[in-house]
C-alpha cells in the first residue's frame, strides 16, 4: 500500500485528534494538555518518548533497520491569543484563545506519520519527530536547541511543514533557498519639548518629527535597497500626546523590518538609523533607535533537501501538484533556528484557496480553520520523505 492509502486509513482518528486539539489550544510554552495527548498517542504505538525539552516539548524516536543516519521532523504545537470567530462544535473553548495558524493539524500530521512509521518501520536508522511548543514570536525552536535537542538526538537533517491558505488544498510548494523572511522589531523614542498648542514656537514638536520620520523611512525600500532584493519596512505603531491642546514632550514609533538576507537587513537597519539621526538633526530633538531582541532569521532551505522534498511531496501528490516556483512569504518562522545549525528545508501543504466564502481564512484570522480533508497527504508526505531519505536495504 502506498503512504497515503495508509494515512487515510487513520483519517478518523487523525481528524478527532485535530479538533480535540482545537478545542483546547495553549498558548506558548503552555502546551501541557497537548503534550499529554502527544506523548500519550505516540507511547500507544510503541514510539520512544522523550519530555520536558524547553519546558513542553515531545520528541519521539522510531528506529528500524541497524542504520545510523537519522532525520528530525518538526511540529509544532502552540496556539494564538485570538478570540476565535467560528461556530462550529470544535471551536475553542478557552476564551482569547485559538489554533489560528494551523498547529493542531500540523500536529496530527506528524502523529499520523509516526502511527504508520511505527507499525511499518520500512526504512533503515532513526526518526526523530520534534513536537515543538512556542512557535507564535516565542522563539520555542532556539528552546529546543539550547535545551540539547541535537545533542540528546544526533541528526543529519531537519524538515518542517506548513499549511498554506491560498495554495490549493493537497498542492504542496518547496522553496529552494529562502522560504520565510528574517524578522526585526524596532521601536523609535523621539524627545522633544512639550508646550501649549497655541505656542509651538515655545516647544520643539516631537509630533512633527515622528511624522516626517514615517514619511522618510518608507524610501527606506524604495529608494535604497536594490529592487531585486526584497524587503518590507513597516511603522505600526505611533503614539503622542493625549490631549488637544498639548504639544507632547515625546513621541513612540515602533515596526518591524522583513528580510530574507543578512546583507539586506544590515543595510535596512542602517539606513533606519541614519534616518534617526537625520531628523533629529533637522527637527531639533532627540531620537533614540532601538532594536529589540526576539525576531526570527530568514527560514532558508538546502537545495539537495529541498529537492528531496519535492520528491517526496510528488510521491503524494504527483509531480504536478508540486510547486517550485512559489514565491517566499515575508512571514516568519523559527525553523530557521534549525537551519542555522543542520541542512533541511521547510515546505508548504496547500490549505485550499483563501479569502471570504473561499475554503480557507488566512493565517491568524480569527475565522481561519486548519483543512481536514489534507490530514491524510500531510501524513503521507512524511512517510514518503523517511522512506526516500532513510531507504531499506534489502
């Protein structure tokens, strides 16, 4: 029987699996019932089972065969703090609370992968399956390392996931090289002098400034990046003054930069800075350029193991379901923390088309809901890559 015909076999029990998971989300590093029902399922099958990495982590180990190579294949398992906006009987009973971007199927993915991994143990070394809390800006992959995870578990390459609204449900994509943008946040603290707003000649208008300053960061892409390179800078966020006839003493501004190289960012971010100082020097006041910790790096993926996916993926769905030449997302990822360490590559399974009366919400909506009817060729994808990439020998 080939992979998928196996996985839908485990279609019901993948779907109840997923919608429990719905159900009850946990938010980053909180992950305690999922981790329970996880370990508990993997443990029913014969699978290894390791706990505690980063706090919440599972990591299940198959072995067959007497080969030492091994792979690693990640899930993760955190939720997101959105009020949830379906009706339907397994939407979230914690309030403030929902699986928005899909980790409850990807989770049941990677379970179904394991049932069929342990009952079959087709191939020859180890499989090590990475269930991973703190995805959603917590940085749980770089957890996961620091906790010892490539220590305790030696492996020669790591693979992720995604689903993909907007990609036809089934259809997979796989990137070679960058997948997923690097992610910086920063935050601007502009200092001028408060006075009356009928006297702004007696105050330094830290307003005026900031808005300038919006104004200039925007040729920040445009004007000085190449334009075969991308990259989005954003303001989202400018706070000043609570009153109307109070020029404010200060003025907050804050944003992110996406880039999918560092030589990019370091130019974004310089240019960022020069900005600062630019209009500080022709408005007169103060500005103090911050750069906070916790963004991601860009999710780049090897090209032998992107292209191993890609066979594995058309093992699935056949060759023409599978695209190459998709474009990267300036969302982010913390896979890419896995990259910087091993080879491997972070692919997409189509969640169907996305937007209003279409099969699928966008990521992080609060309407948004993981597809069920791709459980199955998720499962399969992954039974596909162990079997392509840790072949038995005969």
């Amino acid at each position: 029987m080939t992979a998928l015909d196996l996985a839908r076999q485990s279609h019901a029990l993948l779907q109840t699996i997923r919608r429990d998971l719905h159900a009850h989300p946990e938010l980053a590093f909180a992950e305690t019932r999922t981790a329970e029902i996880v370990a508990g399922q993997l443990a029913g099958w014969g699978v290894e089972v390791h706990r505690g990495l980063a706090g919440t982590g599972v990591v299940g180990v198959i072995r067959a065969g007497e080969g030492r190579r091994a792979l690693g294949l990640r899930a993760d398992m955190d939720a997101l703090p959105i009020a949830e906006a379906n009706s339907f009987a397994h939407r979230s009973k914690v309030e403030g609370c929902m699986h928005g971007c899909g980790h409850d199927g990807h989770s049941a993915m990677l379970l179904g992968a394991a049932k069929i991994l342990a009952e079959r143990r087709d191939f020859d070394g180890a499989v090590y399956l990475i269930f991973q809390p703190g995805e959603e800006g917590a940085g749980g992959a770089r957890a996961m390392i620091e906790d010892g995870l490539f220590e305790r578990f030696p492996m020669e390459a790591v693979f992720g996931m995604h689903n993909w609204p907007g990609l036809p449900a089934g259809d997979f994509a796989v990137h070679t090289g960058p997948v997923m943008a690097g992610t910086d946040r920063f935050g601007i603290h502009i200092r001028g002098v408060g006075a009356h707003a009928a006297m702004p000649h007696l105050g330094v208008d830290p307003v005026l400034a900031g808005a300038a300053l919006v104004q200039a960061i925007q040729s920040v892409v445009a004007r000085t990046l190449d334009p075969l390179e991308a990259a989005v800078v954003s303001v989202t966020c400018f706070h000043a003054g609570d009153t109307f006839n109070v020029l404010p003493e200060r003025a907050e501004l804050s944003g992110t930069v996406r880039s999918f190289s560092a030589a990019v960012r370091e130019k974004a971010l310089a240019r960022l800075r020069g900005l600062c100082a630019g209009v500080a020097e022709a408005f007169g006041v103060e500005i103090a350029f911050e750069l906070f910790s916790g963004g991601y790096p860009p999710t780049v993926n090897t090209a032998a193991e992107a292209a191993h996916c890609a066979r594995a993926a058309a093992a699935v769905a056949g060759r023409a379901h599978v695209r190459t030449g998709e474009r990267p997302s300036t969302g982010a990822e913390d896979f890419a923390y896995y990259l910087q360490h091993k080879p491997g590559a972070y692919i997409w399974i189509g969640n169907g088309e996305c937007g209003e009366d279409a099969a699928s919400a966008a990521l992080h909506n609060p309407a948004y809901d993981f597809n069920d009817n791709i459980l199955a060729a998720g499962a399969a994808y992954w039974v596909e890559l162990v079997r392509l990439l840790l072949p038995r020998t005969r």
